[in-house]
C-alpha cells in the first residue's frame, strides 16, 4: 500500500503538470483540437519519479512477458523488444472513460491505485448508475446478444491490474464516490520485434 501511495502521488502530480504544461506539437495548423499526448516512461518525466517507479515499470516489462508466454503461447518471449507508454489518470466525480479501443498498441495494463472513498458495495449499487467500474465489450460478432450480456463489469480496487487486448472496446462507469478521486495508470504496449521478423523489409 505504500508504494501504490507513492505511484499515485508521482501520478497526481504528473497528471496535473501535464494539464498546467501541455506540450507544443510539431504539426501544422489543423482546424481541430488535437489531444495532447503522455508518457511517463519518458526522461522529462523520470526524472521526477520516486524510486517505487523504475520498480514498477520493471514489473511491467515482467508481467507482460509472462503475459505473452501464458495467454499467446510465446516461447520467446524474452527475445521481444516491448514498446511501452504510461498515461496517468486523475477522474474526479462524475466523470468517466468513453468507449474506446487503443489502436497504436498489442495490449493494455491498468493499474488501480485510487477508486476514491465511502463507495456503494458493488451488491447494494444502482446499476443503472453504477460507480467506476471497468466495461469490457465481447468482440465476437453475436447477432441478436443485447448489449448487457455482452459486456464484462469489473469492479475497481486500488492495486487492482487488468492486463487485455488492446483492440477490445472498453470504457468505465461514472466515478460516483462521494470523495476522493479515481486515479490509474494506464500501459499501453507493443511488441516491436514479432517473430519471423525476417520476412520483411522496411519500405
């Protein structure tokens, strides 16, 4: 529990200099708001990270090899050059993740470090409403299924990991918790070097 405090102050405090700061962009002038990007794995932001960091950013590496080994049957897994951006998200109430699919990555790995405080239990919730929970959409093209029976809920904790492909449409309730706020790290990855890499050429 200490280290998760520490990674959701660094966390915090990331989330909220990017908001003061954002970043400039090398593109040309384009009539519509561009989203700024993040990534704590780089050195601008290490530099300001606690030692619990490059800790967890070793467990991440680890975790998604193991990942790969058990879930895809890759044998090399420790061959792969794994690409990796860190996101950091601060939800205050009321607000909530929209249904979205990461379409730069392989795979995506939440980290629950704040579900805020005095929530409903999941049994006594309004479920219409519902407090923070991550949705999962079954991709299976399942013709006439409504969509509640194809949707996974997963109630939130803090240390808290899901680890799921990233082309799988997802998205969270409202964080409803009467205070406190919603805070995560979010891992995209890619795996840069897949096998039979030989086979190909640059263009």
């Amino acid at each position: 529990m200490d280290q998760l405090e520490e990674l959701k102050q660094f966390t915090t405090e990331r989330f909220h200099n990017h908001k003061a700061h954002p970043p400039r962009h090398a593109l040309p002038d384009v009539p519509v708001k561009l989203r700024t990007q993040l990534n704590l794995f780089l050195p601008d932001h290490e530099m300001h990270a606690p030692a619990v960091w490059f800790e967890f950013k070793r467990w991440v590496d680890r975790t998604y090899r193991a990942y790969l080994k058990e879930a895809h049957g890759v044998r090399n897994v420790n061959e792969l050059e794994v690409l990796a951006r860190c996101i950091p998200v601060c939800y205050q109430k009321g607000m909530r993740a929209q249904p979205h699919y990461h379409h730069t990555g392989d795979h995506v790995l939440c980290l629950y470090l704040d579900c805020g405080n005095d929530r409903i239990p999941p049994e006594d919730r309004d479920w219409t409403v519902g407090d923070g929970e991550l949705l999962l959409q079954d991709p299976r093209p399942m013709a006439g299924f409504p969509f509640w029976e194809k949707v996974r809920y997963i109630e939130t904790f803090p240390g808290l990991v899901v680890l799921h492909p990233s082309r799988i449409w997802h998205e969270t309730n409202p964080f409803n918790a009467p205070s406190g706020q919603r805070t995560l790290l979010v891992v995209t990855l890619r795996v840069a070097s897949h096998n039979y890499t030989e086979l190909y050429t640059r263009l």
